[in-house]
C-alpha cells in the first residue's frame, strides 16, 4: 500500500518520496521526448487524496499513477527539462516512519539525458526509415521492440488468434485509457472508468444475442498502449473495432455537449477534431511507454492502399451509429468527424471512435454516471451493430 507521497528540492535537485507498508523491488527509468522518468513497482494499493500529482515541485512538473498490468503499477513522472536519476533507494522503516521509496533527481543538459538512456531509447539512434520496402519492414520490427521494452505487456487477448472454428464476426471493444492513464476528469469521476464501464455494458448486451464474438482490449483498470489495442483487433481477425472515449472542454474554449463518432483520416475534419486526435494519440506518453519515430510518407502510403476499402465500411457504421444513437442521447451538433486517431489505424479493420458526451459539461457528466443513460445508449449502439452486420451480410450474398 502507498500511504503518502512528498516531493522536496528545487530546479536543481528534486527528490521524490513514497511511504509503503512494505519494503518492495522497483525499476527506475528515464524516457525522452517528452522528459519523462518512470517508477515500476510491484501492485500497489495507491491510497493518496484526490488530486495526488496534479502539481509538482522542483525538476518534477506533475506525476501519476496506477495499474499498468496484473501484477505491477506504474508512476510516471513528467518533467520540467531534462534530468538524470542521481539516486533511487527504499529505506526500512525506523524512527517511527514507514517504508520508504525514494527518487533523487538531478537536473542535466539534453545531451547527458540522452546518454543516460539505453541505446535503444536514445532519439538520434533510432532507425530511420528508407525507401526500401525491405528497410521498412526490419525497422517496424526495431519500433515494436523498442517500445516493448518500456511498455507494460499487452492483454492475454493479444496472443490468442482467433477460433477458426467460431465462424461468427469478431467485434473489439476499446475502452479508452486505463491504469496510469486516467483521461479526462470531472470532480472524482474519471474517463477510464466511465469508459471501462460502458464497454462491459456494451459487451454483455451484444453478447446475448450469440451472434457475435466479443473481444474487450480491457476489463478492469490497466493501461494497455495505443499500438497494442490495434495489434489485439489485427490479430483477432476483428470484423469491427469500437473505441469508447469522453470528451473535456478546456475552460478557456468554451462549452461543448454532446456525443460524437469519429472516423479515421489523414486530415481533421476541423479544429476540435485535431485537438482531440492530438490528445488522444499522446496516451502511450501518459502511460510511460518508450515513443518511437512514425512511419514516414513510405509507410503512410503503403497503409493508405489497404485502408481504402476499410474506411468506407468503417464510415458505413459511423452513419449508422449516428442515426441510432441520436434516439437516445443528445448529440454534438456536428456528429460525424475525422482525424488521425493512432487507434483507428488498422488498415484491415473497420474502425471507429465514440466520445460519449464531455465531461466538462454538467448535463453530458450527469448522463455519464447514470445507468438508466448508459442502458439506453448501449442500446442504440448494439443495434447499430446489428444493421452494419446485417447490411454487410446482405451486400457480400449467401455463401457458396
């Protein structure tokens, strides 16, 4: 169990301590682009006030925490510039004090904070990619391993390819976030759980019709990062994929409300489309995980052949969706928007993001938390499966 965390020093020196109840192994890590040091320790019981990390003190900008897998949590520490870990220690207790873990960091120039890193993580190192197709198959391979490293490993539905003996379609249900990874926030309620929430809701009811086979990249508070949420649906064979999200509003944009589907594209249908890809994408950083170089026009245009086909299913179902969903909740006043979302980009499998409403908007927030909304929305979602699946059938003809 955590008890309590203090951050003390200044720009120079910053020291980070936590209070346990047991002495623990951890792993201390620095990532680059953004600053970032990560804390791995074995799964704890995080019993802070509301509002933990929020505010930092010294080399320390702001930091989070939680589950990050079955078994081990996490603590990402964002930075003001770049540091080094001078030293990291736990403490018996003694004196009356409990256990403690302690992170000292010492403020360094770029070039020392890259030397720090291991040579997979430094950012002139990485591979680029060529030209070549060959080239640009042995350097996503040197990405996926690079990003392992940091990251946590994916969900057990990651390695299990799909029944050949279940002919039914695969349906992967997304919910955003998890673990570290909170979202966006209202008060005490956070995106993760009302998001991990509606996706159990929405699994259950799809699932009593037998149809369909469902796939969660979820089921409990656990960061999973961007790229394995996409590996999950490649490798299940996923006939649709369907990431639930909430939305916030900074203060200082004003107010929106409403629900909104999102497709993927290479450009943002408008501004908010952009902001809220931009924001989105930037969860594998929030999560701790080891970012990569993407793919350049290379890659982008060899992805763009498969996606063709793809992208119009994926805005077939985001019709559809819309048209159900706006009998039951309110809906943003323009529904239907496209942007970069890393999430969508599986070129073989239709794809869709759902932002359920803003929880910066008090009549969205009230939806959120309800059970009678969420039924009902799960409803209208559920059937617009129904009559994607229905048309598709309809559209490829009986089998031979």
């Amino acid at each position: 169990m955590v008890s309590d965390v203090r951050l003390a020093g200044d720009g120079k020196q910053t020291r980070f301590i936590l209070d346990l109840d047991k002495t623990i192994s951890f792993r201390a890590f620095p990532l680059a682009d953004p600053y970032r040091v990560v804390l791995d320790i074995p799964q704890v019981s995080f019993q802070l006030p509301a509002g933990a990390g929020a505010a930092g003190r010294g080399l320390i900008k702001a930091f989070r925490y939680g589950l990050v897998m079955p078994g081990g949590s996490r603590i990402v520490f964002d930075l003001n510039g770049p540091a080094r870990i001078a030293n990291s220690y736990v403490l018996e207790a003694a004196n009356g004090q409990p256990p403690r873990l302690v992170l000292e960091l010492e403020e360094v120039d770029r070039t020392s904070f890259v030397q720090s890193l291991s040579p997979d993580d430094r950012p002139e190192l990485r591979p680029a990619i060529a030209t070549a197709k060959d080239t640009l198959v042995t350097d996503t391979v040197a990405t996926i391993e690079a990003e392992a490293d940091a990251a946590p490993k994916p969900a057990a539905a990651l390695d299990k390819p799909a029944t050949p003996a279940d002919l039914r379609p695969v349906i992967v249900i997304d919910p955003g976030h998890g673990g570290v990874d909170n979202g966006t926030q209202s008060g005490n309620e956070y995106e993760k759980t009302l998001v991990l929430g509606f996706g159990l809701a929405l699994r259950d009811r799809i699932e009593k019709s037998g149809k369909y086979r469902i796939v969660m990249t979820r089921t409990d508070d656990t960061f999973i990062p961007l790229n394995d949420r996409v590996k999950i649906a490649r490798n299940q064979s996923a006939a649709l994929f369907v990431s639930i999200h909430a939305d916030a509003l900074p203060r200082r944009e004003g107010d929106a409300q409403g629900a909104t589907i999102y497709t993927l594209s290479d450009r943002a249908s408008d501004a908010e489309a952009e902001r809220l890809a931009e924001a989105e994408n930037k969860a594998d950083a929030i999560g701790g995980v080891n970012l990569t170089e993407e793919p350049t026009d290379v890659a982008d245009i060899l992805i763009d052949l498969a996606q063709r086909e793809t992208r119009t299913f994926s805005n077939r179902f985001a019709r559809l969706l819309m048209g159900d969903m706006k009998t039951t909740t309110r809906m943003h006043k323009h529904p239907l928007k496209s942007a970069g979302f890393r999430v969508l980009k599986a070129p073989d499998v239709p794809s869709v993001l759902i932002e359920l409403g803003y929880v910066s908007n008090k009549d969205d927030l009230e939806h959120l938390v309800s059970e009678n909304w969420r039924s009902r929305t799960v409803g209208s979602v559920a059937h617009a499966i129904d009559a994607f699946f229905a048309k598709r059938l309809a559209i490829a003809g009986p089998a031979n």
